[in-house]
C-alpha cells in the first residue's frame, strides 16, 4: 500500500521530481521547445530556491501525510492551494529581485503562470492514477459485482465511491436511476444515469445488486424500485441514514438489505407539535412499560418535549438500564427518574405516585402476546386488568391531570384473553374517568413493526437459519404500524383528548402474512418455496383470521387529524363494572374466563377455553 511502500519522504521527493518535470515542461512551451541558452544560465542558480519553495509548501500543507490511494476531492483542492501559493511566492520573489536587486526576474511570467498548471496537474493526476491502479489492484481475482444505484445525488456518488474503494468483491457500476426526469442522460463519474422507469429494462441486463442510495427516499417511489428488483430476483439493498454513518463516512459494511419495516412504513406523520409540547413542557410525566418497544419509543420521543421529570416504570430491569443508557448517551437524562417497578404491585404503586406526583402518565405496560395469555389468562388478567386498576385509581387519587391508556385492536369484539383483558383494561379506566378529575383517553392500534415478540423478527429470524417460515394461515391478515408513527399518533390523540374518548388509529391497508413472508424471503435474495420453505401451522389459540380496529364511517367519529378516529363503543355502568372487576379479579381457569365473559358481552373465542392444568 502507498502508505508503506513509500515513506513520506520519498512522497516528498517523487513530488518535487514532478514539479522539477512541470518546471521543464514550462520553459518547453514558453520558448516554442527552443529554450535560450541564456534562459538556462538564468534558471540553474535559482533551481535550489524554486525547489526550497516547493517543498517547504508542501510540508507545511501536510501534503507528504495524505494517503494516496484515499485521494479525495478535499485532498485535491488542498494540492491545488498549495501549488497556487508556492506559485505565489515565486512571483513575489521576481518582483523583489527586478525591482531591488539586479533587474533580472525569479523565472519569466509566462514561465510562472504554465509552470502553476502544469505542477497541480502533475501531482494530482499522479496520486488520482495510482488510486486507480491500486483499486484495480484489490479487484484482481475478486467476484465481479453488477450493480445500478438508485439515486444520483451527493449519497449515490459517496456509495459508489465506497463499493469502489471497499468491500469483499470488485463492484461495478453499471448505471446510476433517479426519479428526476432532469438527470437523464447525464453521466456522473462515467456512470449514465436513467429514469426510474427504465429500470426493469436496465434489471434484465445482467445485474446482481440494486442499492437505494438516497437520504430520505420517497416511500412509494422504493416500494416501486424494491417491487421491480423482486419481480426481476434482483437482490436490493439499502444505505442507512446519513445520521447512522460512522464519523460522517459510509463503509461498504453499512450497506444493508432492505427491510420489510420500510416497505410497510407510510410517509411521516406531522403533528401539531406545540399542542403535543403544550401537553408535556413543564410536567411531571410518568410512563409505564418504559422497556417495550411502544414504552421505550414514548420516552424516546418525550425526552424531546421539555418535560420537568420523566420517569421510567418497569418490572424488567434490564430493558429499563438500556433506555436509561440510551438517553444518557444522547443527553437527555436531565430529570430523568427510572425506577423498577410492577404495576400489579398497589402499595410499590402508591409510593411511587406520592413520591413523583406525575401530572401525565402514558400506560404501556401490558402482557400482549396472545398465546402465552391464552395458557396463563390470570397473569393477563392481574398484569392487564389489575394493573391498569391500580393505575388508574392513583391517577385520580394524586390529581393526576391526564392518563393515557395504551391498548390493541385485540380488545375488538375479542376472541383471546389478552384482547378480552386489554377490553376490560379499557373499560376499567373508563369507569374511574366519572366523578375524578382526571382526563382518561384510551388509544387503540394494531401490530407496531418490529416490536418484540411481532412476527417480522420471527421471520427474519427463520431466513437467517435457512427456513423454513411459519405462518398460521394462508389467509391470515394484520394492521402494521411503525413504532414511531404510532407514537407520534399516541402523543396526538393524548393532547386532543378531552376525558372519556377511545382513540382509533387509521392502519391504512391490512397485509396478509403470506405475502409479507414471501417478500422478506424474497428481499434475502432467496425464493420461496425453492430456497426456503413456508409451512402453515394453524391459528393459535385465540387468534384471530382478520383484525379489526372499528375504523369505519359508522362506528367512529373524525377528528382534526386525519389518523386518527374516535371509536364509538358500547356504553356501561361504571358501578356495576367496578363490583365484576373485585370478583374477576379474584377469579381461577375456567371460572376466571366464565367472567370475563360476563363482563365482556362480545367475548368469542373461537375454540372453547380449557384451562392447560385440566389437560395434563
């Protein structure tokens, strides 16, 4: 490599060897390559200095220490000032010797000036040439990689520089696509860029990889190129965020496969963020279930918001150190409150209330997976019910202003326990909002991707092994959401809320689970069926065919925000829910699931509860 092969001296020396070749160069083209005698008599007493000149300009400049075979466009403008000030420096000394010595200049000015040109052009070209060679090099005996990049901006260009300078196999870039129709035809670095529309032509020529390599690319417009590279089993990948790259540069390391979460993903959700902030600046926020993947995200995004105290609740300690680190590391600890805790715990609950008094409390802590319920229903029920009792009693007890129930679209017209507990949850908070001041808002979504224990990092999971992918069903159905977007849209309908409302998310589209498997083992550069199989295990216990969320015209009522709707659910009397709760509460097996059915009317579960110790 450059950097050992020659030491910094001997770079010094080839460069003043080609400044040498640059100045002879010079005086060639000055005199019509018939240089005076005269002219060279002039020129050899002063050689030393003109040398002098250079080389202590380059040394001052650091130019001996850049890396050759890293030569970047920085180290090119650094070489170019360097030439242009040595440059300067010899017409300064021929001035000072015409003027106050013997009348004769340093060189001559037409000498000078070609002289200027001809060095930045020698050491540059040089060090761009042995960049080249030695890229060329580090390809020999490689596997050679076809690749087209999606995007010809400033990203695009860093990516192919890097699959250039980096990376187990020789890349080769065969064209740049973009979705602006200005930049077609156009070349960057040699590489013709094509629309967007051309792809699926420019796929069946023989290309292996696909990178999308834009800053914030346009949802529609990737599915679209991620569409076009399934049809055509191209593999496609993906640059991460600018924010993530590893001191400002991108290595070919960080160029990953494209994830299913951003295919599902709808375009950001804007909020009115000052009526958000108005909600959480100043106050003492408490959340619940801080260490899952809705609760972590919250505090994520409150830590952002102004909040005087931010507290962290969780029973599972190690997830709530990761936050506590994570905030920590970005700087957001200030106020910050983290406290291992169980919700189903009354007296652990009320001295963390008098102790914090919170003024907003977000209830995230829950048992959701819809299985482990189903064999277990007493821990959803103390966890899920009794936990958001306990909350909700010391919310209106210590003048809490504002609670925030996170719940599911299980808890509609539920087949399981967990949805049927996450219903009576609801209920439950709603029975405390009537004589107590505080307001109770309930918000209600479906699956969040990438959450634990959802059924993408399962897949992923089973990719990675080489198969094969379980789905339940082939005709199984899901909402998906983003964890953020959720979030967001849970802070929104949180500031909206007047007391007593059941907020419902708009999902957008339902996916079904055998097609999202196929693109994600499709996305892996495999196919399904061939490389790795799907095998249909049946709906679990308590599993629903389709999901529902009461997201249409006649059971919800719009609000000023497009996503979010407000459900119109089933009235009940708050006593009479509050006696079925003491007795639920005390409830066993089978006669525990008798009342949760009694309290909730349009609890159906599709296969008769049976209680796992009546099994063995």
């Amino acid at each position: 490599m450059a950097g050992r092969l020659f030491p910094r001296w001997g770079i010094l020396l080839i460069d003043l060897v080609l400044c040498l070749v640059a100045l002879a160069s010079a005086y060639l083209l000055r005199f019509n390559f018939q240089v005076p005698q005269v002219e060279v008599d002039l020129l050899l007493p002063v050689l030393p200095i003109f040398l002098v000149v250079r080389g202590v300009s380059f040394l001052l400049a650091g130019v001996p220490r850049i890396m050759v075979r890293h030569t970047s466009t920085e180290d090119a403008r650094r070489l170019f000032l360097t030439v242009l000030a040595g440059t300067a420096v010899f017409a300064g000394i021929s001035v000072l010797r015409y003027l106050f010595f013997d009348g004769f200049y340093f060189l001559p000015r037409a000498v000078i000036i070609i002289d200027f040109m001809a060095t930045a052009m020698l050491v540059i070209t040089a060090r761009i040439a042995f960049k080249l060679l030695h890229l060329r090099s580090r390809g020999a005996g490689k596997e050679r990689v076809r690749v087209i990049i999606h995007g010809a901006g400033e990203a695009g260009l860093i990516t192919k520089r890097t699959l250039e300078r980096e990376g187990s196999a020789r890349f080769e870039v065969a064209a740049f696509i973009d979705d602006d129709a200005r930049k077609s035809g156009k070349r960057l670095e040699g590489v013709t860029i094509h629309h967007a529309a051309k792809l699926p032509e420019l796929l069946s020529s023989g290309i292996d990889q696909v990178i999308i390599a834009i800053g914030k690319p346009d949802a529609e417009h990737r599915r679209q190129v991620v569409d076009a590279c399934i049809a055509a089993k191209v593999r496609v990948l993906t640059i991460p965020p600018v924010s993530d790259w590893i001191n400002g540069q991108l290595s070919a390391g960080q160029i990953q496969e494209v994830r299913i979460e951003d295919l599902l993903g709808r375009p950001v959700i804007h909020l009115d963020q000052e009526e958000v902030r108005g909600l959480i600046a100043g106050k003492r926020v408490l959340v619940t279930g801080a260490a899952g993947s809705i609760g972590s995200e919250l505090v994520r995004q409150l830590s952002e918001m102004g909040a005087a105290a931010l507290v962290l609740v969780d029973i599972a300690e190690s997830g709530l150190y990761d936050v506590q680190m994570e905030l920590v590391g970005r700087g957001r600890d200030e106020n910050l409150r983290v406290l291992v805790a169980d919700v189903r715990d009354a007296a652990r609950m009320e001295e963390v209330f008098a102790r914090e008094k919170p003024q907003v409390v977000f209830h995230a802590a829950a048992y959701k997976h819809v299985p482990l319920m189903e064999a277990q229903p007493e821990e959803a029920i103390r966890t899920n019910v009794g936990g958001t009792r306990n909350l909700a009693r010391l919310a209106c007890a210590h003048g809490t202003e504002r609670f925030v129930l996170i719940s599911t679209d299980k808890a509609v017209n539920p087949t399981s326990v967990m949805g049927a507990s996450k219903r009576a949850a609801e209920m439950a908070a709603g029975a405390m909002a009537s004589g107590c001041a505080t307001r109770f808002v309930t918000t209600r979504f479906g699956n969040v991707l990438g959450s634990s224990g959802s059924v993408i990092p399962l897949f992923r999971k089973q990719i990675e092994a080489g198969g094969p992918v379980t789905v339940t069903h082939p005709e199984v159905t899901r909402f998906f959401m983003t964890i953020p977007e959720a979030c967001r849209l849970v802070l929104e309908a949180a500031a909206m809320g007047q007391g007593g409302e059941i907020y419902v998310f708009d999902m957008g589209e339902p996916v079904r689970i055998a097609e999202l498997a196929e693109k994600m083992i499709r996305l892996s550069g495999k196919e399904p069926g061939i490389d790795i199989a799907i095998t249909y295990t049946g709906l679990r216990p308590g599993e629903k065919l389709y999901e529902e969320l009461l997201a249409s015209s006649e059971n919800t009522l719009p609000t000023h925000h497009p996503r979010i709707l407000i459900g119109k659910v089933a009235g009940f009397d708050a006593q009479q829910v509050e006696g079925a709760f003491e007795a639920l509460l005390q409830k066993r097996g089978d006669e525990l699931i008798a009342a949760l059915h009694a309290l909730i009317p349009e609890y159906g579960s599709e296969r008769q509860y049976q209680s796992p110790r009546a099994t063995h």
